[in-house]
C-alpha cells in the first residue's frame, strides 16, 4: 500500500483527494459542485496563457541555467557573488530543486 | 552535444509539469470549492483589517503552503477579490516562495539545521516586511 501511494505521489494524491472531496460533496450538494466547476473553468481559463508563458520560460531557463552556470556566479573568486539567489525571479521551479544545486 | 542540451531541458520542463500541473488544479478546484461554500465573512474573520496582524497571519499561510509559486499568484488574486488588503495578500506570495515548512525537513538534511531555520525564520519576517514596503512604495507612486 504505501508502495503504491509512493508510486502515485504527493501531488496526484493531492489531487485525487480534491477530486474525491468534489465527489463527497456531490452526493450531499451537486448545485454547489457545478457552481465550484464553473468557477474552476473560469479560473482555468484566465490563467492557461499566462501557463504556456511560464512553462516557456521555465524551458529557457533549464536551457542556460544549469548546476554549472550557477556555481559559475556564485563560487568562490567571482566578483559579484549572490546575484543568483534561489529565491531570485529566474528560478521558477519549486524551492527544494534550489538545495541540489547548493549543495 | 548541443541536441542533448535541449532534449535535457525538455526533460526537465516534463518533469516540472509533471510535478506542478496536479498542485495547480487541485488548487484551482479547491479555490472552486472555497469561493461557493466559504462565506466573505469568514476571511474577514481571519483578516481582521489589522494592519499589523493581517500581512503576519498572510506570511504565516504562505509559508505553510508548498508548490510552485504560480499557484499562489492565482490564490492571491483571489484572496483580493475576496476583500482581503493587498498587504496580507503580498506576504502571503512572498512568504510562499521565500519560506518552506513543508521542505525544511529536506532544507536542513541539505543545508543544516540551524542555517535552514534561521534563514526560513529571518524570511518569514522579511516577507512581512517587504509586503509592507511594497504598499507603501506602491502607495508613493501609484
């Protein structure tokens, strides 16, 4: 069993359990599961451009940033040293990803 | 040598859709949920207007939260919506993408114990701070 959940993962267990709450909550109040679809659309609507963008731009950035660029800026004898910090806006992917390349 | 550079920069962007479009649209039918069965009245419950408490009660939600920092634009917006200030909806972003309980475990494995707590610690605050700076720069310009 906890293979399986190891296998599927965190965040499509998350998101089966979202799914299973709409399910839940169906049984009890479908009025309110179409009026949460409907804001959900919308929502998905509004952001999949702004998406396509990200991903793009995630692509550029694992195009030329790499653990060996990276340690190029910030190793020792560089001259400004902290100009690429994890938290800087060209890292986009989540924060723990940061700690392989500090490390 | 140069194919295998872009093939490897797929590869990643697969992995990081893989990892981030489950979070992304769970979040948005969870705020699905949220908006029909959450009453206005209960955010203000929690943001009381308080000027000092609201964006430290945002950086403390941002920074239990975890995913991609895209997913919290779209809760932020929200959020606004919702009547909650832009303050509190600032340190909540910030606090998002700067502080991470839910990896210090992996941070401190990483980077040690007290540098992961101190620096999770010392952006907390920070989160507050630059939220509240950003509305008062914003407030001088704008």
């Amino acid at each position: 069993m906890k293979n399986v959940l190891m296998r599927i993962g965190a965040n499509w267990l998350f998101m089966i359990a979202v799914v299973l709450l709409y399910f839940i909550l169906g049984l009890w109040n479908f009025q309110a599961v179409i009026a949460s679809l409907e804001t959900f659309l919308g929502l998905l609507k509004r952001i999949l451009p702004i998406l396509v963008l990200v991903f793009a731009l995630i692509y550029l950035s694992n195009l030329f940033l790499n653990p060996k660029v990276v340690s190029r800026y910030l190793g020792e004898g560089t001259k400004r040293r902290g100009g690429l910090s994890p938290s800087s806006p060209v890292f986009f992917p989540p924060a723990q990803y940061t700690f392989g390349i500090l490390c | 040598m140069q194919q295998s550079r872009w093939k490897q920069a797929g590869k990643g962007l697969l992995n990081n859709i893989k990892m981030s479009i489950p979070i992304l649209l769970g979040v948005l039918l969870l705020i699905g949920l949220v908006n029909t069965l959450v009453h206005k009245e209960f955010f203000a419950r929690i943001f009381t207007g308080n000027r000092a408490l609201d964006p430290l009660i945002g950086a403390i939600f941002g920074s239990i939260a975890a995913g991609n920092p895209m997913t919290s634009y779209v809760i932020g917006g929200e959020l606004l919506k919702n009547g909650i200030s832009l303050v509190a909806v600032l340190a909540f972003i910030v606090s998002w993408v700067t502080v991470g309980s839910v990896q210090l475990l992996a941070e401190s494995m990483s980077l040690g114990k007290k540098f992961a707590l101190l620096l999770n610690g010392i952006a907390l605050l920070m989160a507050v701070v630059i939220a509240v700076l950003t509305v008062l720069i914003s407030g001088i310009f704008g």
